[in-house]
C-alpha cells in the first residue's frame, strides 16, 4: 500500500515538473512572420496558396506547443480561437525552430490548418494552454500587400529587432536576412576621413603618459621618504674599548695567576704519589749480628 502511494507521488511529482518545464518553455515561443495575401508565394501540401501565420520557439529547450490557442481579432472587436490539437508529434518545437499555420477558413486537413482567414484581421495573438496571452502581432489590414509578408527584423542587422515589412518572405526561417555589418566597418563606414580614430588614439596615448607620470612621481617620492627615514634613525653608539689595568697590578694578578696553577700541579702530583707503592732492592753486608745461624740451638749429644 505505502510502496503504490510513493509510486504515484512520484508519478504526480514527475508530471507536474515537465509540466512546469513545458509551461516555462511556452513562454519562449511568439508570432515570427504573418503573410496576409497570399497570391504567387508558399503552397502548402494541399498545393494551395493561402495567408500563414508562423510562430517561433525563441528558446534552447523542447516546447509543445499542443493545446495552446492562435486568437485573430478583426476590426469589430470579435476575436475567433483555434485550439491546437495535443495528440500531433509536430506540435513539440525544439530549440530555435518554427511552425507553420495555414489561414484557409476549415480545420478538417490537419493540425496547422486553422479555422479561419486573415482577411479583415487586425490583430493575431496567441495563449498557452490556460489562454494566457503569450505574444500579440498587430496588422494594418488595409495597407497588406500580395506576397509581401511582415514580421519581426532588426533595420540594420545590429540593433533590437521591431515588427517591420519584410524583404522577402522566410517560411520556416529566420527574418533576418540581412547580412550583419561588423562593427569596425560600422565605424569606418561612420568616419570615413579618420579623424575621429585620429583623436581617439592621441586621447588613449596622452591619457597613457599622464598615468605614467603620476605612478613614477609616487614611486620616486615613497623612496624619498623611506631615504628620509634611514637618515634620521641615531647613529649606533660606537664599541667602548676595554680599560686596560696600570702595568703593576698587571704583574702582580699574572704571579697569582702562575702560583696558583703551580700549587695545583703539585696537590695534583701529590694525590697521583700516594696510589704508587715503590718497591727498591737493598744489598746488605753479611754481619755475624744478623746471621741467622746464631739463633738456632745447638744439637744435644747422646752421652
């Protein structure tokens, strides 16, 4: 029990994430390109020509755009939705890619066929699943050309883009099929004699000098200072030579010095003679007074 309430947690948990995900994607996709006159330009694959509406996933993830809602308000106010259906794989836009919308007035050839016409539209909007307004693409209806489109492009390849006449249609492309100028060549192009470059470079390098300056004028006064300092530290005291003693008493502290040394070598040798036992040999004289013979009795007789 406790293991099928855990799975299907993690079900919900899982479903409401990639729908957060998805709802966050949606947010990347906007109107691109709207051709309202239709009469020389793409067919589709009914090998029909009728005005399109095509939408761009602006971001770098995965959007489906299935069950979200492609609104066209006409001049009187009335605003017509068509409901994109959700069980069509080529609803899920990858990243930087595009979609295609056919206005012919009938939803029975396929999901990018929608249920109504451009004709008389003065504003196309378009709402995610909850009919929540993504991004709106108003039109002038009485100033549209035959086979002349309009769109999002940037003037001049550089700047923000705007809601502009195209130069040509891009059916599932980019707008911008004006080649970006480089900004070097802008700037050429802007300067064309050089003065401009001329007082920027003498402005970089007198700016580079004056730093220069300033950074060895500090260096050379920090030396200056720590100079100073060295300078004004008192001058260590000189070593005080050893008082020499009068000649006299100089003499008279070497005789102790040598008596003592002489009295101990002799304490020294002292203590050396009495571990030494000398044994010398005497030569006596024979005498009569220390012969041994004197002492022994004589031998009795037997009378």
């Amino acid at each position: 029990m406790k293991r099928g309430i855990l799975l299907i947690c993690t079900v919900l948990g899982v479903a409401f994430m990639s729908w957060e995900a998805d709802a966050q994607g949606i947010n990347n996709v906007r109107i691109n390109e709207v051709l309202v006159v239709n009469q020389d330009n793409y067919v589709d694959g009914y090998g029909q020509r009728s005005s399109w509406i095509e939408l761009h996933n602006a971001g770098y993830e995965l959007v489906n755009i299935g069950g979200c809602y492609i609104g066209v308000t006409r001049a009187d106010g009335s605003e017509t939705l068509y409901n994109i259906p959700t069980n069509d794989p080529a609803t899920q836009l990858h990243q930087q890619t595009y979609a295609l919308f056919f206005c012919e007035g009938t939803d029975t050839k396929g999901t990018f066929y929608t249920n109504f016409t451009l004709e008389g539209v003065t504003k196309i909007s378009f709402y995610n699943q909850g009919k929540a307004l993504i991004d709106s693409f108003e039109l002038d209806h009485l100033q549209q050309v035959a086979d002349v489109s309009v769109g999002w492009m940037s003037r001049d390849g550089i700047a923000l883009a705007e809601v502009m006449t195209l130069p040509k249609t891009t059916p599932g492309a980019t707008n911008e099929t004006i080649a970006t100028v480089p900004k070097d060549e802008l700037f050429r192009q802007r300067d064309s004699s050089g003065g401009v470059m001329a007082i920027i470079a003498m402005t970089v390098v007198f700016s580079a000098l004056v730093l220069i300056f300033f950074v060895l004028k500090a260096f050379g006064m920090a030396m200056v200072r720590m100079q100073d300092r060295k300078t004004k530290k008192p001058a260590e005291a000189a070593p005080t030579p050893p008082k020499r003693k009068p000649a006299g008493e100089q003499v008279q502290e070497e005789m102790a010095a040598i008596a003592l040394a002489l009295k101990m070598f002799q304490e020294e040798q002292h203590i050396l003679e009495a571990t030494v036992i000398t044994i010398n040999r005497a030569s006596r004289v024979y005498s009569p007074w220390s012969s041994k013979i004197h002492g022994i009795p004589p031998i009795p007789s037997k009378n």
